[in-house]
C-alpha cells in the first residue's frame, strides 16, 4: 500500500503507545484526490460522537478534474469505519487523562485506510531527548565520533 500522507509533527508532539488501522468514508471524487496525494493531515484529530469515530480537520484538496466542486469543503468531518470491539478500546483509552487519537498516516491501495495511534502529550524535555537521541543516530550512521 502507497503511502499518501504522513503526521510527521505527530511523533514529535506525542508518544504513540498504540496504533489502530481504519477505513475512511469518502465520495467519489475525495478517493481520487486522495491517490493524487492531495490529503494533509496536520491538525487533524479522532472524535466519538454517538459511539462512532469521527475524523476531523483532515483535509482533502478537491479533485481537479471533478465538476460540481462549489460546495465542498475540504475539512469537513469524515466517519471512520471501525469494528465494535476496535471503538470500545479506544473509547475507554481516551478516557484517560491526557490521551489523544490523532491519524499518523494515509494508506491507498484498493482501499483508502488511515492508520491512528494513541499518544499522550510530551513535555519539553521529553521532545528534547528525542531530538538529541535522533542526532545521535544520525552521527552513529555517518561514522563520525561522539
């Protein structure tokens, strides 16, 4: 599957302890957008409204060759198509204190799926620690001394 897009701010912002695959519902003309890779992700979140999952702030450029294209919002809200047992888990996880459903990736193969992962907040330091940790790595690949 084709990686479409990718929350990179979201690995730095939060520790992912959990990640759960879900299918998107989209029209037509958003599916065809989406394997254009014309999908952002940045500042998009999961809520449940009614015990189902609701993918909010996601935008989905419109599809330039599609007409009809006056009334569409690229942010509008998107149901997300979990199992029962899938939006359980993840509602009693989120009753936590601190914790936060937010999309970290689009896939696109014959189906649009996005995978979500659970995170709790950084603190500055802990964001520190992982930059510095990152560099190391980055030294350790290119052979030079620390």
């Amino acid at each position: 599957m084709k990686v479409v897009a990718k929350n990179r701010r979201a690995r730095y912002d939060y520790e992912i302890t959990d990640t759960v695959e879900a299918g998107i519902m989209l029209t037509g003309q958003e599916v065809k957008s989406c394997r254009a890779n014309h999908v952002h992700l940045a500042g998009a979140y999961v809520s449940f409204l009614g015990g189902k999952a609701t993918l909010k702030s996601m935008k989905i450029s419109p599809y330039s060759y599609a007409s009809g294209l006056e009334d569409y919002d690229p942010g509008q809200d998107r149901k997300l198509l979990l199992k029962k047992k899938d939006i359980q888990r993840l509602q009693s996880a989120l009753n936590e204190k601190g914790i936060t459903l937010i999309p970290l990736e689009v896939h696109a193969g014959k189906y649009i799926k996005v995978i979500l992962g659970l995170g709790k907040g950084k603190k500055r330091h802990d964001k520190r620690q992982s930059i510095k940790e990152r560099d190391q790595e980055r030294r350790i690949k290119r052979g030079d001394d620390i």
